[in-house]
C-alpha cells in the first residue's frame, strides 16, 4: 500500500497514513504542565496486518481517560515534550491495560526523540537491554497529536517499576519490618534528584576524582514519602555492606568480599550495555538498582537500562561522541562535573573473575545479538519503517540542519542521521573487541541462562498452512502469551491460554482463523516474566 503523506505544517491531516499507530489526545481544555498530571482522553489507532493508521480510524487499541504530564530534566528545555502518564478508569482510577501487547498495567511513558535525530537511540538501548537483562522496558513507535497538534514520531513504552511484568520482586507493605520481609524488595537509583518526592541518602564513599564528589541514592519503590523507618534502614544497611566490602582489602574474598552481596552478571551486563553505547550519562544518572526478599534471591541486581538518548555518539562533551575510550573513566576525562561515577567499576575491573565474565558475556553476544550483521539489520529496517513518519517528524521539528545539545554529529539529513549512528556503532564494537580488558578463561557460567526457565519448541519452520509449538511438561497448566507480529512492528495476533496437558498448541489456536501473507513473522512466548522469540517463515 502506498504511504500517503502530507507535509503541511508538520501536521498529521485525517488523509494521511501512517505504518506506526496513532495516539490521539485531548487534554479536556487543561494544559499539561510538570506535575501533577492533569485529566485527558487518548485514543489509539493501531490497525492490523497490512493496514495504515488514519486519524479518521476508530480508536480501536484504547479509548478512555488518562492522567498525563511532563517528563524529562535536560529534555524538558526541548520544545518536543516527553510526557508520563497513566491509564484510568470512568472514577479517575488507575486502570491496568494491555497495549501494544505489553502486560497489563497503568504507568506509561511517551518520549519525544529531540536531539537524538535517528529517532532511535532510545529504541536500540532498550531492544539490546531485553537481551541481555531479565527485564528491559518494552517499547513501540509512533505519531503522537494532542489537541489536534502534531508532536511528531515517539517512543512509548514501559513506565520502570515494581510489578510482576516488570521489575517482578515482592510488593513491600506498611508492615514489613522484620525478619525475611524486610530484606525486599527495593528499587532504588542513582539519579538527579528533580520532581518532588525524590528524597535520598548518601553513601560513605565519594567518588575517585581529583573533585570528588557525593553519591546519592534515590527511593523509587517504595516511594520516598512511603518507605518505612525499618525499610529505609535495611536498604542502606545492604548498600553500604557491599560498599564497604568492595571498597576494602578483602573484596575479593569468595566470603566475605563483594560478590555475596551482588548478582555479578548484571553488572556484567550492565557494564557491556554502557560501554556499547558509550553512554555519557552511563553509571552515574538514570542508574537503577533493585532487590528481591533475601528467601527468593538475596543479592542485588543493577538495571534496567534507561534513558540512553545521549548514547551511541550523540553527545559533544565528556568524550561522549567518540567511539573509543571507556564511558567507565568519565570521573578522569570530567572531574569538574557534579555528577560522577562511583568507585565501583574501577574495583570491579580489577576483579579476575569479573574480567572473565565480561569477555565471556562479550564473545557470546558479539556472535549473537551484537554481531555487526545483525546490529545493522536492526537499525536499517527501523531506519525504513520511519522513513515517512520522520519526513513529518522533521517537518514539525525543523532541526536537522540544526546543533541542538548536545549533538556530536549534525547531518542535515535522515539518511545521514542513520549512515552516522550506522557508522558509529560499527567502529565502537570493534573497538571494544580489541581493547576489553581480561580474557575469557571459563565461561561455564554461560549455560545458566536467565532465560531459560521453559523449552519450546516450533514447527515445521518455514510452514505452508498450519504450524505448531510443544513444551516441556513443567509448563503443564501455565498461562501463556503468545504474540506474532510482522517485520513493521505490527501485531496481527494475540493469544492467551493455559497450556493442556498435552502441552501442544497450534497456529489455528493462535491466528484466530486470521490469514497470513507470506513471509517472514516475529513469534514472542510468554510464560510468566520469562520471554521466547522465534522467526517463523510462512511459505
């Protein structure tokens, strides 16, 4: 089908047709201001397989009230506006929904690529991070009007949070102050301390700087203005042991040293994620932490990524557009800055144990999900589904022959947006192949998958007229998720069960009578928190 499109303005007209779903809001008469989220209705045009979203589409993925306000702090300078909002019922409410195939829930955020002129930095650091973390914020493009305004392409996506599909630990009430319940679960972050309710505490450690600097650590769940006395004390109590015991002569003590404090392989991952992106807000702003009760897991894990905007060579300060150099040394390239990197990762890294797991978690996702092929996959088919939704985009937000901060790179074109993001990518991978310090000795630890939790298995792949899934027997009587969706980010079906006891389901079960073109589908299994993803062919 032909994408019509009309440049008038910026505007997204009712003739116009667009590959990325629709949100539609009206504020009510109110204006969307930086707290308190004000009362507005959205809307959401997402139709199926092979269809275009007109604004003259019912709204058929979401049609009801939401509370919504500004979100951002260097972005909120930005004419294009990130916004946070939740869902509602009729009551003003919070109303947990499904969209766009994510789990049920109410916290949602909207974010307006600005600087980042590819559209896409955001979108990469959070597709990467589901790879490697167990949870990463799911995420779908597309056009956003509000009160009959244009705002151009967005990212919406997962609001982090305490929940069972997404941050999944134990929910922390008033009454947990003793004992096994006391020990989770937290989330906590390094972060800048603006909004309100954002109180904090500091560590006893400055940073390694010749300006060194505090390190504070933010409440995010239980909210600061609803943590416990007990609960407060607990958590920094956790935080400073590991602290001291990594700072200290014994940290690499297999009892008493840092390690029996910390799931060692999301700060792997988290090390690996910062690094590829070269993030220069990396480990030192947007940071999260969490913690589970000490009887389901008592370590705790870093993560999930968030807010990587500036990554991936975007930034012109710092370093930040280069593709060489350690993110990791920022306290060394910018002493003066108030926002530093704790001491953490210099002690890790000299860790042989975290070095060995850093080239081993390296090696297998540079012959995976990192590899160059597929990495400039990726970005070339995203670059083509948003090739007529940023014509608007740019229509609207006239910048790319613009500076804006903190860009390293001004193309004056899309196409020379996506060539440079491309580019840059490439040379910092290769980089990091040839300078990652350590070497991988054992990599054992690797056949521990966290993703690992059921087998299933799809066929025949590629198929004609019928395919099927099996899954191992522990899955008997699970409720499962299955979502297809085709190469544009369309989903065309979605389907919800308990697995029967023969533990088989078929495309007939899942399709819903639906027909499918040929080619290739993107398949995602949910069980649980835990994710499969197959690429089916259809002949």
């Amino acid at each position: 089908m032909l994408l019509c499109y009309s440049t008038l303005y910026g505007q997204l007209n009712p003739q116009d047709s667009s590959i990325l779903p629709l949100i539609v809001i009206n504020t009510l008469g109110n204006t969307i201001v930086d707290e308190p989220k004000i009362t507005a209705h959205m809307g959401i045009i997402k139709n199926t397989q092979g269809s275009y979203n007109q604004l003259a589409d019912n709204f058929n993925e979401y049609d009801g009230l939401i509370g919504i306000e500004e979100r951002g702090s260097s972005s909120s300078f930005f004419p294009k506006k990130g916004y946070g909002l939740e869902t509602r019922d009729s009551l003003g409410e919070n109303n947990n929904v499904e969209l766009f195939g994510m789990p049920k829930e109410n916290d949602w955020v909207l974010h307006g690529p600005y600087s980042d002129k590819s559209l896409i930095r955001n979108f990469l650091a959070y597709y990467y991070g589901e790879k490697m973390y167990n949870y990463s914020p799911r995420t779908q493009f597309v056009e956003l009007v509000i009160d009959n305004d244009y705002k151009g392409v967005y990212l919406f996506l997962e609001k982090i949070k305490r929940d069972d599909g997404r941050i999944d630990i134990s929910k922390l009430d008033d009454d947990d102050l003793l004992g096994d319940s006391v020990t989770g679960g937290y989330i906590v972050k390094i972060d800048k301390s603006t909004g309100s309710n954002n109180s904090s505490w500091t560590s006893s450690y400055q940073t390694n700087s010749s300006n060194p600097k505090d390190i504070s650590f933010l409440y995010h769940y239980p909210k600061a203005d609803e943590i416990k006395p007990a609960q407060k004390t607990y958590i920094q109590t956790f935080i400073s042991s590991f602290e001291n015991a990594l700072y200290g002569n014994d940290f690499l003590d297999s009892s008493i040293g840092y390690k029996q404090y910390i799931d060692i392989n999301s700060f792997v991952d988290y090390y690996l994620l910062n690094e590829v992106t070269r993030n220069v807000d990396g480990y030192r702003i947007s940071t999260f932490m969490y913690k589970n009760k000490d009887s389901k897991n008592n370590k705790l894990f870093i993560g999930p990524p968030c807010d990587y905007n500036l990554g991936w060579g975007n930034a012109d300060y710092c370093d930040g557009g280069s593709s060489t150099g350690w993110a990791s040394d920022f306290n060394l390239v910018c002493s003066g800055d108030n926002f530093q990197i704790p001491f953490w990762w210099e002690k890790m890294l000299s860790d042989p144990e975290f070095l060995n797991r850093l080239n081993c978690r390296w090696d297998e996702l540079r012959q995976g999900p990192l590899h160059s092929d597929s990495i400039n996959e990726v970005v070339d088919s995203l670059s083509l589904m948003l090739q007529e939704p940023a014509i608007r985009n740019f229509t609207k937000w006239n910048v790319l022959n613009t500076w804006v901060w903190p860009n390293n790179f001004v193309g004056g074109s899309y196409i020379s947006e996506i060539g440079y993001i491309k580019n840059w990518i490439n040379d910092r991978l290769l980089w990091i192949d040839y300078n990652l310090p350590g070497s991988a000795l054992d990599c054992s630890f690797l056949s521990f998958s966290k993703k690992e939790a059921f087998s299933a298995n799809l066929f025949p792949n590629p198929f004609l007229d019928k395919f099927f899934i099996d899954f191992n027997q522990n899955t008997s009587n699970k409720k499962i998720n299955v979502l297809m969706y085709d190469l544009s980010g369309i989903l065309i079906s979605s389907y919800s069960s308990l697995i029967n006891s023969s533990g088989t389901i078929s495309s007939s079960e899942i399709l819903n009578k639906n027909d499918l073109n040929n080619g290739l589908y993107i398949l995602i299994i949910r069980i649980g928190n835990q994710e499969k993803h197959f690429k089916i062919i259809k002949q």
